[in-house]
C-alpha cells in the first residue's frame, strides 16, 4: 500500500475532497460563515501556488489548517485596522434552529467577542482536541500563554474552572 | 451561572454545523488563482522590470566586486574555464560530487511572468567542487539580452567547507518555521542545502517582507537569520575566503524557452526581426503559461550562440512561419533538462 507521500494528489482532488471539513473548521475558527468562507477560499488559492510543496507534506491537511489559523488571525489584525472593533461577527452568525439548550445561542455570541486568539486557542482546545503543547506550536507561543489565554477565555465565558480542570486540560 | 466545558464544546460543534457548497467554493478558489494569474501577465513592462529588480537585488546583494568581467560574447571565456582554486596547505578531498548542489539561493513565485520565471538563474549556487555560479546582474530589464550568462568563480574545498559552517549557523540544517506571511505579489526563496547529510529545500515565504501580518518574533527571528547569511556569502572574504577572479560560465548545453510572439504597445522596445537558426520550436504545452522550452548542445550550440548574439529579449523569432519571443541560459551543472528549471 502506497503512502500519502507517494501519492500523488493533485490540488483538484485535494480540494474537491476536504474543501467542506476546511471550511467547517474555518466556521469553527471565525464563528462568521462569510469570514470562514473568505478565510478558506484565499488559503486554497495560496495552497494552489505552493501544492507541489505541500502535497509531499505527511499531513497537508494540518498544514492547511495551520495556514487557515494565520490567515484568520492576520485577517482579522488587518480588518481591525479600518473597521472599529464592536461585536465583530456576533450578529452574522447564522441562528442555530438544532439548538437544545437555552444557552447555546448566547455562549455562541461571547465566543464571537472573544479576542482573536483566545477564540483560537478554545477551538484548537475544544474542537480540535489539540494539547497545549500542540496548540502553543500552532500559535507558536508558550504553553503558559496558551493555558492563560484559555483561562481568559474561559473566565469571560463562566466557564466552571473545576469543570475545566477535569475536562479541558489534555495529558 | 457557571457554564461547564461541554457547553464551549457544543457551542463550536454549532459553528461546524453547516452545509458548504463544495462546487460554489472550488468555483470560487479556480476564479481566484486565474484572477491572480491574469494580474501577474497583465504588469506592464516598467512594473515587470521594477520587480525583476526587486527579484534580484539578494544578488546585487551577493556578489561582490571581485571579478566583473565583460558579458555578453557567446564565444566563452578565453582563459581557463575556472580559474584556480587559492592553494591552501591542508586542501580536504571533497565529500561532494562535483556537481552536487551544496548550498543554493533561488527567489520563486511572487508576481514574476512565467517567462521570467523559467528563464531565471538561482541567485547564488556553490557546488561541490567549490564553484560558485552567479546570474549577471546587470543584464534584466527590457533591454536585457537574449541569452544570459551567468559568472563562475572558484573557492577551495576547505572555504567550502566553511560556507557549510556558516548556512548550518544560520539554522538550515534543522527544522526551522519561517511562518507564512499574507503577501502574493513578494518572491519566495527557496534555499537548497546539503551538509554531506543529504539535500534539504527549505521554502521561505516573501523573505523579504519580514515585516509582514502573521510571522511570530521567532519567525521573524529565523528569517533574520538566513539574511544574515546571505550577507555573510556577500562579503566571503571578511569570514577568510578567498574566491578566485569571476569568468563567463563556460555552457556546454543551452535551455531555449519561447513564448508565441504577439503585438508590443508601442512603449516597448521594437528590435528587429530575426531567423532562427536552431532546432524547431515545439508547440506550447496546454497549461496557462503558454510555453515551449528546448535544450540545445553539441554541434548546434555554437550557431545559436552566435545568432543570439545582440538580440534582446523583444526580438521578435522567426522559425518557420511562424513568430516568438525567445530567451535563452546555460544550463547549470546540475540541470539537464528543461524539466530542471523552474516552471
């Protein structure tokens, strides 16, 4: 059995393939359908002009997901300049008509005033089941920052730190 | 009311529950890579030749003064092909083969015609055998000549051994992140390195815009690292090296990449017409780029030298009835077809 690396996957198969999970994971990412879709769509156009690198990676699809990290968290830096920061995607999140429980609509809109990188590490945390060591890669920063940037988070959100303790922290 | 972890998970599981439309997306991703393909055909020649500039100003930055010799005569250096190596007491046997890339420099992607591209030399390659090979950098820009060739000069085996020292001080014998900043239109370096452990190509995004959104200060840091080198490379002599005086590299085959001719506004220069006296021009092969490439050695190779000979790249080709826009390079010691260029 071949390995990924000795596939060769051109960049129509790869996209047609994980364009849907990237943009997902982008939705994830931003809390913003139409930002996850400008987010994912300039990282795919990027890829393209660097496929033959990426393509022989072991895993391009972390790697896109890195790119898609970077690209929101510069894409957001870049906006906030000209934009005035106020409740940035709060009200472009698309209502949750599965929601079971009360509360779901409102953590989705504190998730959403989150500062960029606090949002960033929840979802590496809690949606990707990253470790901190991982997610302190991913943003390359300490780990210590990654656990005080969750903290943050968590704290604004009324996260129950006992809950945390058992449940978020990764071995 | 304290909310529990589950609640962040299910929020963020809520974001993800959504429908793409696969077939709007790709539209959309294949609309913008032909939008910036067509941005990239569309600079004008004075852009074009700004960012060539821009393109080469690590080699202005490269090469030093010793050596500048006259370029432009397809006959080939007159003296030895590479002058000889400064004697040292202590000349290690080479653990490179003579035409094995040892350390390499090569600024690719970024706004640059595809033309441009294919015929562009790498900013700085030193071989195993010590040779250094340099593009000329006086020759870009709308008058720059058809054929370019580059300059070879020749350091001892033990220099090479210290360049070794220095690219593996500047982090490219390990796993380094360089980050990926958000700009297009900047070249990327591609570096090539083998410290006899075997050849790594290390990719650094828009080198040059370190200051771009998106890089960490250790990025930042690892990128200021690698220039540091390439002014390191620039001034050999400070770190002890010695380098032989520079020559026209001596090509034993030609790369000949064609583009099919069309109309000039009338800002550009209109040399004239000329026959080409080489082997026939394939078709352009059916990507955007519109591009034919063939190699010429042997016995052709000094007739397309001398036909070469005073065209610029504007000179419009004849070759059978039909008409090109022609460039043409050596290729290096380690191409061997047009496949090993970059396309």
């Amino acid at each position: 059995v071949p390995t990924a690396l000795e596939v060769l996957v051109t960049f129509e198969e790869f996209a047609r393939a994980r364009l849907a999970a990237l943009a997902r994971y982008a939705a994830v990412l931003t809390g913003d359908r139409a930002l996850a879709e400008d987010v994912v769509q300039e990282v795919m156009i990027r890829a393209y002009g660097r496929w033959q690198q990426i393509d022989e990676m072991a895993q391009p699809d972390a790697y896109l997901r890195r790119m898609i990290v970077n690209e929101y968290l510069s894409w957001r830096r870049r906006w906030a300049r000209v934009v005035p920061q106020a409740d940035a995607g709060a009200d472009q999140l698309l209502p949750d008509f599965t929601q079971s429980h009360a509360d779901r609509q409102a953590v989705r809109s504190e998730l959403a005033r989150l500062p960029r990188r606090q949002r960033a590490v929840l979802v590496l945390r809690y949606y990707e089941h990253l470790t901190d060591a991982e997610i302190a890669e991913v943003l390359d920063c300490p780990q210590g920052t990654v656990r005080s940037l969750a903290s943050r988070a968590l704290a604004t959100l009324r996260v129950d730190a006992r809950k945390q303790q058992l449940l978020g922290e990764r071995p | 009311v304290k909310r529990s972890v589950a609640d962040i998970e299910a929020a963020l599981l809520a974001d993800s529950d959504t429908e793409w439309d696969v077939d709007r997306l790709m539209s959309n991703v294949s609309a913008g890579v032909r939008q910036r393909r067509r941005r990239n055909v569309a600079l004008t020649a004075v852009a074009a030749a700004v960012l060539t500039v821009g393109a080469t100003l690590p080699v202005l930055l490269l090469h030093d003064s010793g050596g500048t010799v006259p370029i432009g005569t397809t006959s080939g250096p007159t003296g030895p092909t590479t002058a000889p190596a400064p004697t040292t007491s202590s000349t290690p046997v080479s653990r490179f083969a003579a035409d094995e890339v040892v350390l390499q420099f090569a600024s690719v992607g970024g706004q640059t015609l595809p033309i441009n591209a294919a015929t562009g030399l790498p900013n700085m390659t030193f071989y195993g055998d010590g040779r250094i090979i340099q593009p000329n950098v006086n020759e870009t820009g709308p008058q720059a000549p058809t054929l370019q060739i580059p300059w070879v000069s020749t350091i001892s085996q033990h220099d090479l051994e210290k360049v070794v020292a220095l690219a593996k001080g500047a982090g490219l014998g390990e796993d380094v992140d360089y980050g990926i900043p958000t700009n297009l239109a900047i070249p990327n370096s591609r570096i090539t390195f083998n410290d006899g452990s075997g050849q790594r190509v290390i990719l650094i995004d828009a080198m040059s815009y370190d200051a771009e959104p998106g890089l960490t200060q250790a990025q930042l840091q690892a990128r200021q690292k690698v220039k540091d080198l390439t002014m390191q490379l620039a001034n050999l002599s400070y770190f002890g090296i010695e380098k032989s005086r520079s020559e026209p590299y001596p090509m034993t085959a030609l790369a000949v990449i064609a583009e099919p001719w069309s109309q000039l506004p009338d800002s550009y220069p209109h040399p004239a017409e000329k026959t080409w006296p080489g082997p026939a021009i394939p078709d352009p092969g059916p990507d955007a780029k519109n591009l034919s490439c063939v190699t010429i050695s042997g016995d052709e190779l000094s007739a397309v030298s001398q036909a070469l000979q005073g065209a610029i790249v504007y000179t419009p080709w004849l070759v059978g009835g039909q008409k090109w826009f022609i460039r043409a390079r050596p290729l290096l010691p380690h191409e061997h077809s047009c496949a090993d260029l970059d396309w």
